[in-house]
C-alpha cells in the first residue's frame, strides 16, 4: 500500500473524453480472457497483455495498472433447457444463444515486481478508487470506435433544437426511479423535451423493447425532441436524442441548457442504458456470414501458424479478405512478421501505438502468421469441454488506422475490395517512405508502357507505375457459345410460357483469361488525338505492354459495367489456368526506325505531348455523376479516352493521388514541368536542372521525384521525357522484375449484385493445397472458385 501510495502522482482519473482500453491489447490480440488478462495503464488507459506490460512500463515508467481477467464460468452438462416463452433470442424468457458467462476479478498490480492489491477494498487510496470506477463504468476506446463507424453517417443538427418550445410546468425528473406514464416499463424510456414527460420506446419485432407510449405521445402533441434515459452522461454528444419528424438520432447543441430546464445535472449521470446505434450494431455483428461459403461442403477446420480467422466487424469481410491473401505473400510476412518483433515496433512507435500503422501491421501480421490464435478448443484447458474453436481476431485498431484517412472506410458499410486494395497499398507505401528499403509495397509495383502511332506514322510513349492490372472480359470470346445459345432459346421458351429457369439450368459465360490479358495490350483506336507532327487532331492507334513483371501480379476482373446508368454485374466465369506466362507482354520500348512526334512549341497546347485531349462525352458522362471535373478530365487523359468505364476505374484507383487536384500541366520549354513545384524542389536545396529532370522522370510528383534525385546522386542522367526509350527510366528505377511466368496464388471473390454489398471471400494456395478464409472460419478448400474471382493475386516462379 505504500508503495501505491508513493506512486499516486501516476494515477489518473480518467475524463468523459479520454480513450480508455479495456478489451484488447493495444500489441497483441490479448483479451481479459486470455491466461495473463489485460493490464490497463492507469496513467495513459492503454492496455496490455502480461507479456507486452513490462515493455509499456520500461518505455514510460508507469507502474500502476488495473488488472482485469476474465474466467469462463463452468456450466453443468445437465442443466435443464428453459422453454422460451417470448420471440427473441438472449432476452429474458428467450431462446437460449449459449454464450459462455465470465467472471470478472479485478485487482491493482504494481510494476515491475507485479504486486497485486485486491479491488474493491477501502484500503485503497480514494484517487485509485474513483480511477478504477471510472475505468470499469467507461465504454472501451475499442467499442466507441465501433460505435463511431457504425453510425455511417454523422448526426444531423435537429432543426426543431434551437427553437425549441419547453412548458414550465414544475416537473423536475429524478436522478433515478424512473417509469413509463402508461406503463410499468423501467428500461428503455424516452424524456420528451417538451413538457419533460417519461414514456417507453418502440417495440421491436423479436417482442422486445417498449410498448411504442413514447411516439404514441408524439402523435397526439407533435412535441419533436426525446432523449433517452440512461445515455445522458458528462459526454452529451453521445446521449440519444431522437427527432420523431425528422424520423432520425439527431444531435441537439443546447441539450444542456434542455435538460436543466427540467432540473437535471447531466454532470453526474451514469449511462446505464444502450442507445439505438448500440443495440443495431450488437444485432448486426452477430449474423453469421459463414453459412453461404462452399455452403453443404464438410470442410476440415485448419489451425497453426498462418491459419487464423479475422472476426467480422460488420461489413468488414472486404478488409479481412484482402489481408489474408497480402499476408500470405513473402513480402508482407517478412517485413512485419519475419523481421518485426512486437517488442521493436512497439520501442519505436509514437507515444499511442494504437495510432500508428507499423505498429497495428505489426501486430496484425503476428497475430495472423504466429498461430498463437489459432489453437483448437480442445487443446486450451480452461474450455476443454467446448467442441467450438477460437473465433480468429478482431481486426479493429488496424481497421481504425487504416480508415483514419478514408470517409468510406471508417464506416460499417461494404465496400469495393479493389479501392480499400489500392488505399491500403497507399498508406503502407507512404508510412514506410523513410526507409523505403523496407517497403513491402514495391512487390506489387510494375511499369506499364503505352505506345501512340499517330497517322503521321510517329510514334509517343508514355510511362505510368502501377500495382494491379484491370481486365475487360470479352463476352464474344465465350468458349460454350453453343450451350449460352441453348439456353438463351430456353429461357425465351419458358418465359412465354409464364415460368422461370431453375438454377440448374442457368448457362454462364466461360472466358478464358488469356482472352482478358489480350485485351489490355490489344491495338485499339484513340479518337481526338493531338499530333504534334501534323498541327491537328486525328486517330491514332495505342498499344499497351509492361516494362517490368512484379513479384506479384494482381489481376482485376471488370465484372462491374455500366449499362446506361445502371452499374450492372457480369454473370460469368473466368477460366484461369494455374500458371499463366505474360512474357510476349513486355513492352520493347522505342524500336529502331521508329520517329518519336516532336515536342510542342512552347504555349500552343494544354496537354502533354503524346496524350489525347479529354473527350467531352466522358468527361461529361463522369461529371454527371458527381465526381470533380478536373478529375475526369484527368480520367480521360490517363485512359487516352477509352470510355467511360476505364477513366471510372482509374478515377476510383487513383482518388488518392496527392497531384489529383494539381491543375493540368501546361507544355512549356521544359514538358511536363509544374514550376512551382521546380521551385518546391529548389527549396529543399536541389538545384532547378536537377529539380526539372526529377519531375519529368516521376510524372510531376514531388514524392516520387525526392525518391528519384537521391538514387541519381550524381545528377547525370538523360532528359526523361514521355518519349523516352531508355532502360534507365526512373519510371522502372526500384521496380522489381523477373521472367514473366506466374502460379495463381490467392483469389478474392465476391457474392452480390453490387460491390458495396454483399460479401467477400479469399482463398489462398499455402502448403501446397487451397485454403478458405472466409471472415473468422478458416479450412481446407474442397472447391476453389477459380472461375469466379473478382481479385486474382499471381506468384512470380523463379525461373
């Protein structure tokens, strides 16, 4: 006690606005259910397993922590079932759900020698105490998070709040006792800010909830505002405020001033009850996806190393999918998992690491690759009588950083596997730019080459980098055409005749990938385009290749078209071989013979040399769904005016760009050179030649063009312009590259109409046989979708 005593100075009482961990390690994947339970830092409310406190407490010297562990209670083989008597599952009277009860001990521990002081005891001193109650009455920092991204929208500002009629009618409510005016209701109860009447909430479908007294009360005095009991704590931006005319949880800026009308100290209040955001997330993380994959197939469960779940969050299968198959590359494995220990990451993370993206992959890639969470039940002692196996980890702080930056991703709603792709990549790329050696990112990288014949029988090349390749899929290319023919003529027939074809009878298309491949570096015609060598617009004819094969090469599939309007799924299957070789794709560069169009006079143009002007009809087309003009201007330029669904896809991959909303460059004695950023350059102490050539080299990006200067010391390299041929082109400089043969190794696929809906899946080829991961079930694949993949992930052989 002395010793908590001489300490106290690093004890802190926790504010309504602090971040307080509670149910995961902020290193590992821990839990109070784990063997050592969770150790929270009273000082900063970080968490810690009992492995990863000594660390925290050599880094920061704090020693006082709140120990939390969680045993599984014990339940009788023979209890008896009760029979339900009410329509809801887990509620009083309910189906039984058969979540295993837990007992909570608390206790003080002291570092470094871990003494232990039992809580509650009136021993302690009072600031422990009102720390300790604080600490274990808050919500976790982890669920407030889930809270926030579940509300996919923020709360509105009721228009009802600043005018807001109050009837001074002497009521004042209680602290506590409260009950419905109609009814014997105690939970779920409604203060109408009004006329300060208590009525109980909507009943809900399972029979739960309330008997519907409190919009009842509306309906017959159109008073707009409630706030539910129980929610209104120090923090009144969480309360629920409810807006029956605007149907909707509003935010209301004055509730204080609201409440105290009607004599209520919110200061003081406890939450004691779950607000609707609350209650809808805990129904919808409980649904279980699993039921719909491989679905009939017995599927043997896999455990170890490598062969962990990834719990589903809501929505988040497109997170846990792609980081399944980018963890099963060698380049991710090695850079945080082979080569990253925690206790390293965690030394050199900021002061939170629950904010820093090495940190939370670091802990990812060993919470996925070591095993440790992949133990089937009956090994562990303490539910050695439990048939059910660990449910995998729950991916939230990562998800938390990684969305930080990201509108779309920080909410509970689906999204397109192939944009939280590229995100990721980008983030990843951007948090290891210090020491770009260590990059994993650079697996994935390639140069594509585009190669511009005009009818002046000049040529253009233009140089981008990349990390995936997006793939049309020829519908004419159909290898059953004889079969689709069949079954178009029967499905006519039978819809004549009022019925439906079955399942069984559905025909597919089946396309070959061969046939996609062809696609992307087929010759195709480019109207409008600019040749500097005749003056005038004309047709040229653009092919494309690769300048570099990456140790992983990501295909994707375009199974997402524009019909009209409409975006609409292509039902199709795509025959994909094991191994594809892509060699005859490499782009040769300037040939000999071949006359590169000349640059333009200075101020004649707007554009860049050998790029076509953006057509009008799909920068109109894209404009026209809400995205900024410049940036389908953009779109057009980049995709040399292919239509409208390839500038889209570019659009979406490149929203990122931190040049997306430079203006577009104007041609001047030096091509393709922004001046202020020569001169942001210059200001980092380069000089302007050096400065011009590194722009020109990257494609105007100061990042890359940074990169660019300091791999070319010496300055001396040759003008890379759009034109350029040479095999030094900075545009390949760092890029990976070898034979151009390949073995298929992961796929994402994809269930649904649409890919913000519905639900994702990976599989993965790893010792030697497919393997499932589908959210937190992981098992050995009987029947990989090999033709139905949205994400296909290729593996470079060495040759």
């Amino acid at each position: 006690m002395e010793l908590l005593r001489s300490n106290l100075s690093r004890v802190r009482i926790p504010e309504p606005t602090n971040r307080i961990y509670k149910q995961e390690c902020c290193i590992s994947f821990d839990s109070p259910k784990s063997e050592g339970g969770l150790f929270i830092d009273m000082n900063t409310f970080l968490a810690f397993s009992k492995e990863c406190v000594i660390w925290n407490y050599e880094k920061t010297r704090n020693p006082v922590y709140l120990h939390i562990k969680q045993t599984k209670k014990s339940i009788p083989e023979d209890r008896p079932l009760k029979k339900p008597t009410r329509l809801a599952i887990g509620l009083d009277g309910g189906f039984d759900n058969n979540e295993p009860e837990y007992e909570e001990t608390v206790s003080i521990v002291i570092l470094p020698d871990f003494v232990s002081l039992p809580f509650p005891s009136v021993e302690l001193p009072e600031k422990v105490r009102l720390a300790v109650d604080a600490i274990l009455l808050a919500d976790g920092a982890e669920r407030k998070e889930q809270l926030a991204s579940w509300i996919a929208d923020k709360k509105q500002v009721s228009a009802f709040a600043t005018n807001l009629q109050q009837i001074d009618d002497g009521v004042v409510i209680p602290r506590s006792g409260w009950k419905c005016c109609k009814c014997d209701k105690t939970d779920n109860l409604w203060l109408n800010l009004t006329d300060g009447m208590i009525f109980c909430g909507r009943k809900n479908w399972d029979g739960s909830g309330g008997n519907n007294h409190a919009v009842e009360h509306y309906k017959e005095t159109n008073y707009p505002l409630a706030v539910k009991l129980g929610t209104i704590t120090a923090d009144l931006g969480a309360a629920d405020v409810f807006s029956y005319p605007e149907d909707e949880s509003v935010e209301d800026p004055l509730l204080a001033k609201h409440l105290a009308f009607f004599g209520i100290d919110f200061s003081s209040l406890q939450k004691t009850e779950l607000t609707t955001a609350e209650r809808e997330l805990d129904q919808n993380t409980n649904f279980d996806w699993n039921r719909i994959q491989e679905s009939g197939q017995e599927m043997e469960p896999l455990y170890g190393p490598g062969y962990t779940g990834l719990v589903n969050l809501g929505n988040s299968c497109y997170l846990a999918s792609i980081m399944q198959v980018v963890f099963s590359t060698q380049s991710f494995c090695s850079r945080y998992y082979k080569n990253q220990n925690l206790k390293l990451a965690f030394e050199t993370a900021p002061a939170d690491p629950t904010l820093d993206l090495n940190m939370q992959l670091t802990k990812l890639g060993h919470g996925l690759l070591s095993g440790k969470y992949s133990i089937p039940a009956e090994e562990k002692a303490d539910i050695a009588r439990s048939t059910t196996p660990i449910e995998g980890i729950p991916p939230r702080m990562f998800k938390a950083v990684i969305a930080a930056s990201h509108p779309e991703f920080s909410t509970m709603r689906q999204q397109d596997v192939l944009e939280f792709f590229l995100h990721f990549l980008d983030q990843v790329e951007r948090a290891n730019a210090v020491k770009p050696e260590l990059d994993p990112v650079k697996s994935f990288k390639f140069g594509i080459e585009e190669r511009l014949l005009c009818s002046s029988e000049k040529v253009a090349y233009n140089k981008r980098i990349d990390y995936i390749l997006s793939l049309n899929i020829p519908l004419h290319e159909a290898t059953n055409k004889e079969q689709l023919e069949a079954f178009l003529k029967l499905k006519a027939e039978k819809s004549l005749e009022g019925k439906e074809v079955s399942g069984d009878e559905i025909v597919r298309p089946r396309v070959p990938l061969e046939a996609c491949l062809a696609t992307f570096s087929a010759p195709e015609e480019v109207q409008d385009f600019y040749s500097t060598a005749l003056n005038a617009k004309t047709t040229a004819l653009k092919t494309a290749g690769l300048t570099s094969f990456p140790d992983y090469l990501v295909l994707h599939m375009r199974k997402f078209i524009m019909e009209g309007w409409v975006p609409k799924k292509l039902d199709v299957y795509i025959d994909v071989p094991d191994v594809i070789d892509i060699s005859h794709m490499r782009s040769n560069g300037l040939q000999a013979g071949e006359e590169l169009l000349p640059e333009e006079v200075a101020g004649v143009r707007n554009v860049e040399p050998g790029k076509p002007s953006p057509n009008e009809d799909i920068v109109s087309q894209l404009a026209a769904m809400g995205f900024n003009y410049l940036h389908c201007q953009k779109a057009a330029i980049n995709t040399a005016n292919a239509g409208v669904e390839e500038a889209m896809t570019w659009l979406l991959s490149h929203m990122e760009d931190p040049d997306i909303n430079d203006p577009i460059e104007h041609t001047s004695d030096q091509p393709f050179v922004d001046e202020s950023k020569v001169d942001t350059l210059v200001s980092f102490g380069f000089s302007k030649e050096v400065a011009r050539k590194a722009l020109k080299a990257s494609g105007g990006n100061i990042e890359n063009a940074t990169e660019w200067i300091f791999s070319h010391p010496d300055g001396s390299d040759l003008d890379m312009d759009a034109t350029s041929s040479s095999p030094s082109c900075a545009a390949d400089a760092g890029l990976p590259d070898g034979g151009g043969r390949y073995k298929l190794k992961g796929i994402v696929s994809h269930i649904g109409t649409s890919t913000h809906c519905g639900h994702y899946v990976a599989h993965v080829h790893k010792d030697g046989r497919w393997v499932i991961f589908n959210d937190d079930k992981v098992g050995a694949s009987i029947d990989p979708p090999k033709d139905m993949g949205y994400l296909y992930f290729f593996e470079r052989l060495n040759s």
